[in-house]
C-alpha cells in the first residue's frame, strides 16, 4: 500500500516538474516574443540564412546552359528554404489562424494545376497569409507573382525571384508589353505546379485611394466597388493571353482580417495573433479562342469586387492548419 502511495507521490510530482519546465520555456518564448532582442534574432537568421541560400542560387547558374529544368527544380526548393521562414514567423511565432472558405469541388484541384490567383491588397500582411495557402498546398517554393522592378534588388526576398523567374513590371505599359509577356511565355514550360498571383488593383487599399477610385468608375460608367479600388486590366489580360493552355483557373481571391483586426508585420514580429480568412472562387480557364474571347468580355470589377456575402454561399471551411488535413464542413 505504501508502495503504491510513493509511486503515485513520484508520478505526481515528474509531472509538476514537466510542468513546471514547460511553463519556464513558454514564458521565455513569450519574452522573447515581445523582446526586440527576439526580433533581431529572426531578423538575423532569416537575412544570414537568405544571403547563404542567394549565393546557392548563383552556384546553379552554370546548371542552366546543360539543363534548365534540373536548375529551377533546384531553385524552387532553395526558394522554400526562405519563403517557409516567413511562413513559420506567421503561424508558429505570432500563432496568426489562416482560414480557407471555397467550393468543396474545386478544393481538390488547389496546388495540382496551374492557376493565376486575383488577390485584393489591403493589408500588410497579405502576402504573407497567401504564402500559407501556398506552402499547405504545396507550390510555396515555385509560385509567381507580377511584381515592381525595384524589388528585383532587394537581398534575400528580390534574388531568390530573380531566381525564380518572377515577373517583373515597370508600371509603364508601353515598356511592360513586350518584357512582361516574354517573362511570362518562358514560364510556360515551368517543370512545377505554380500559383501566379495578381494585385489587380495595383496598390494597397486605402480610403483616400478608394474615393479617387471611384470617382474615375463613375467618369468611365463602371460599377463602383464597396472594398476594392478599381482593378487595373492591362496586366490581368496579358497574363492570361500568355499563360492561355499552361495556367487551368483564375482563383478569385478576398482576404480579410476578423473583428477589423489591421495586421502588421511588427505586430507579427511581436508575437500578436491575427485571424485571416480566405475566400476563393473558381473560374475554369480553357486554352481555346472562342473562351478566351468570352472571358475577355466579362468585367474583371465584377471579377474581383464581389462582396464576401456573395462567397459565404458556397462556404467550405478548412478545420486545421496543416496541408494535407481532410477538409471538413
């Protein structure tokens, strides 16, 4: 009987000491989290473990000449050894929940195909919450996007896409016409699944930028749009023009933030916890004329204004956050 009691005693008190372990390392992690000095360690590993996978990229360049798919399969994965580093400062270090709402028919396809991704930019942090649909589904390390020029230079971020073959646009059509399209027919060979997402209003939300929007949609007799400013068209078409049999869909994307939340990336740094939710909708992509034709005619405000309401209809939750989790209603 007292051998009993002492075993219980010793049992009870290893799992005091586990807890008591645990709550020291969950408060040093909390510390660190509203720490500068935990900041500057992420900033510092993410900038030392960038420069040295920068210079991996550039040791690839003699592959490119002999075999050029070997050389952006190699990339792809050297650009998610920096991509998931952000990844994981949103989901692990800020415990930030990323949510996906679309229609359960179309979900299967997300990360197989080749698609181009419409995405309103109103929030610090939008890129960030698409790098997580991107990495739980797969195509994080080889996903596009049509970005500035002046990023091209940027260490770390702006030399892995130089390396990944990321589109980039001075915001001079005349100039972005011819360069722009010829980025985008070399991609039409990509040996990976790859997303190209499209900030088709060209700028981050803001209501002064919202009221000039709207002005010149009433001048040109185009709807006006309640959360988007008007999109910008040239770049949107051009894409599809060039990526017409290679890309499948157009994902119809609206990001938002709960309880009118405003997510910064020093609030991420900081440990802050965000909610995101994702609502995407579907439109097939055929490589054939008379579509192209037809879906040239379609507004793309009406593309990418609708309303969030209008996609809660077809609402499909995503219970967890790790790819490869059976959605669940």
């Amino acid at each position: 009987m007292g051998d009993g009691c002492s075993h219980s005693t010793r049992c009870y008190l290893t799992r005091l000491q586990r807890l008591f372990k645990y709550s020291r390392t969950m408060s040093l992690v909390q510390l660190l989290r509203s720490h500068i000095f935990g900041h500057l360690i992420i900033c510092y590993v993410f900038l030392v473990s960038g420069i040295i996978i920068n210079v991996l990229q550039l040791c690839t360049l003699p592959l490119w000449p002999l075999n050029k798919q070997l050389a952006r399969k190699v990339n792809c994965r050297l650009a998610y050894c920096i991509s998931s580093q952000m990844v994981a400062v949103l989901e692990w270090w800020s415990g930030t929940e990323c949510i996906l709402y679309t229609d359960p028919k179309t979900y299967p396809l997300y990360g197989k195909e080749n698609a181009i991704v419409v995405l309103n930019h109103s929030f610090e942090i939008d890129f960030l919450c698409g790098w997580t649909f991107c990495e739980r589904l797969g195509v994080l390390g080889s996903s596009k996007v049509l970005a500035k020029k002046e990023l091209a230079y940027v260490p770390v971020i702006g030399w892995m896409w130089y390396f990944l073959e990321i589109v980039f646009c001075k915001r001079k059509w005349e100039e972005d016409r011819k360069t722009v399209a010829q980025s985008l027919q070399n991609l039409r060979d990509y040996p990976e699944n790859y997303w190209f997402l499209l900030y088709c209003e060209g700028t981050r939300f803001t209501p002064k930028k919202h009221e000039i929007s709207m002005q010149v949609a009433e001048t040109k007799g185009l709807p006006k749009l309640k959360y988007h400013l008007l999109p910008r068209t040239k770049g949107f078409w051009v894409t599809v023009q060039n990526l017409r049999g290679t890309v499948k869909a157009v994902y119809d994307s609206t990001l938002n933030f709960r309880n009118n939340e405003t997510p910064t990336l020093l609030g991420i740094l900081s440990g802050r916890k965000y909610h995101a939710d994702l609502y995407v909708s579907c439109f097939g992509l055929l490589p054939g004329e008379s579509h192209l034709t037809s879906f040239q005619k379609m507004n793309l405000s009406v593309l990418i204004g609708s309303t969030n309401s209008t996609r809660k209809r077809i609402i499909f939750k995503r219970a967890t956050c790790r790819r490869g989790s059976t959605p669940v209603l």
